[in-house]
C-alpha cells in the first residue's frame, strides 16, 4: 500500500538506502525524533525546489533552504545524544548525504510561465547558473554542519515525461527537447560543481550520479530493461495518463512493471530500481563521476 511517496512502490533513494543495508525506510523529518534520528532522517517536500519560490501554485512546501536548516536541527539534537560536537562530528563523517534537487526548479518553475517570470528573466544558461550558485551554497552549509561524503544526483529527463509529451510532443512520443536541453546544462554545471566542491572542501567527497543518462537507456531501449510503455503513465488522466496525475481511488494499470513512469511525472518503482541499482554501483562508466554510491560508502 500507499508509502507516501510518488510512485507505485520504492524511490530510488529507498532503493539505495536497500542496497546500503537499511531494512527500513528513512524516518521523515516531521516523525523522525529521539535516538532514531542517527539511523538518518528524510527531508524530501513535495514540489520543493532549490529556488523558494518553486512549487508555490501547489500550496505549501519546504524549500531546498528549509530542508538544510532542518538539517542543522537535526545536528544539534545529535550533538545532544552523542555528548559534544567531536563525537556528532565524527559520526556524520560517516553518513551518507543524497541530494537530488533541480526537477521542480524547471517542472514547478522555469517552464511553467502562466505561474512564474523565470523564463523571461533568464536563458536556460543563466537559470542553470543562478541555480547552480544558490544549490551550492547549501551544500556549503550541510559541510560546515557535518556532511563528508555527498552523492548529488542530477535532473532526469522532464521532456520525456507524460505530462510535457501529452502537452508539448505533437505526436505523444517524441520527448520534448527544449527542455530535455535545459535540463543538460543544468547537469553540466552540477558535473563541474563536484569538482570544484572536491578540489575546495579536500576532507569531503562529493560524486555526481547520472539519471539522465540512465533514463536515456530505459528510453532508448525499453525492452532490454523490461518496459513496454516508455511514454504514458500507468495512473493518470488524459492524453498520455498525463494531463492529470493519478487520482484517488483510480484504478491504476495492471502491468506496473512493464511501464517507465507512475504517473504524469515520476517513474515506477521498476524504473526506481534500476536507477538506484546503477547510482549504488554503476554499470557504465558515466553512471556515476568520479565513482558510485557503494564506493562513497566504502571511504
């Protein structure tokens, strides 16, 4: 049944946590509280973006700067439990930080003009910059409060979604390309910010995991991975299953697996998992930069 999460089953977080050896999903930081915080907490909003503003034709949401000060919260409730901030600082050394923002920046954002100026204000080039600089100073700030080893997972295809297809694509299939292109310049610069972040900051590690490139796979061919239906979501409404995400009480596709997205916007839990499976240890050499997840764990 339903984990509060939008999918059919697991993220590809929950799937990495899987392969770290969590048994359990991370705690959300609303429940999370007491010793459990230092199994590690769970700060995702929905439609939360790094900008503020993203998402707010959806109502409420912690913004990517709300997430690091919980964050700090957190810190210093560790500090307590552990005794002083040597042993906290030790033991977040230790913790593996996943960041994957950047989707609802264009999706909640920068391609939604009837809600928001972004587009007029900026070229993709500079949304990506403006993005990029506002991204990294929080990062900046999750290490000045412990974070040592960081995988920052990039954008994924948002115009080969149900919702830009049964919007943008004349013919339903071909992915939208404007803003697939938007989403690589987005990637490049988050690619280069690892670097820069490596060079800077020498007693952390920071790595770049690749879901575009992994998405591109699973669309280039979906049969090899097991997918049948790459371009309509297996709950939903309209053309595509995508103009409307999938409703309550709506009776869902039967096939699950068989399909790449969920709903109008975010992947299967079949997707999850081999998302998470190649971000844990990569199959290509692109997959992950300058190595995977199970690597990061291993320092």
């Amino acid at each position: 049944r339903t984990t509060g999460r939008f999918s059919n089953g697991k993220t590809t977080v929950d799937v990495i946590a899987q392969l770290l050896g969590f048994n359990n999903y991370i705690p959300p930081y609303a429940t999370a509280s007491g010793r459990a915080i230092l199994g590690g907490v769970n700060y995702a909003s929905a439609a939360a973006g790094i900008r503020d503003e993203t998402g707010q034709q959806l109502g409420a949401r912690i913004s990517f700067g709300g997430q690091v000060n919980n964050y700090k919260n957190t810190v210093s409730q560790v500090v307590n439990i552990l005794g002083d901030e040597n042993t906290a600082a030790n033991y977040l050394s230790k913790c593996i930080y996943s960041l994957g923002m950047g989707s609802n920046d264009y999706l909640n954002n920068y391609f939604m003009p009837q809600y928001y100026s972004s587009s007029r204000q900026y070229t993709p080039e500079q949304f990506a910059n403006v993005l990029i600089q506002q991204y990294s100073r929080g990062i900046r700030d999750l290490y000045n409060y412990g974070a040592r080893k960081v995988a920052l997972i990039g954008v994924g295809q948002i115009g080969c979604s149900p919702n830009e297809l049964a919007q943008n694509s004349p013919d339903g299939r071909t992915c939208v390309q404007r803003i697939n292109n938007a989403n690589q310049i987005f990637n490049t610069k988050l690619k280069s910010l690892v670097d820069v972040l490596n060079r800077n900051l020498t007693d952390a590690k920071f790595i770049y995991i690749d879901a575009y490139g992994i998405f591109q796979d699973l669309i280039s061919n979906p049969s090899g991975f097991g997918f049948r239906v790459t371009n309509a979501g297996c709950c939903g409404v309209g053309r595509n299953n995508g103009q409307i995400t999938c409703l309550p009480l709506q009776t869902p596709c039967r096939n699950r697996n068989e399909y790449l997205f969920w709903d109008a916007f975010h992947p299967t839990e079949a997707a999850n998992i081999i998302v998470g499976r190649r971000s844990y240890s990569a199959q290509s050499s692109s997959d992950a930069y300058p190595f995977d997840i199970r690597r990061l764990a291993q320092l």
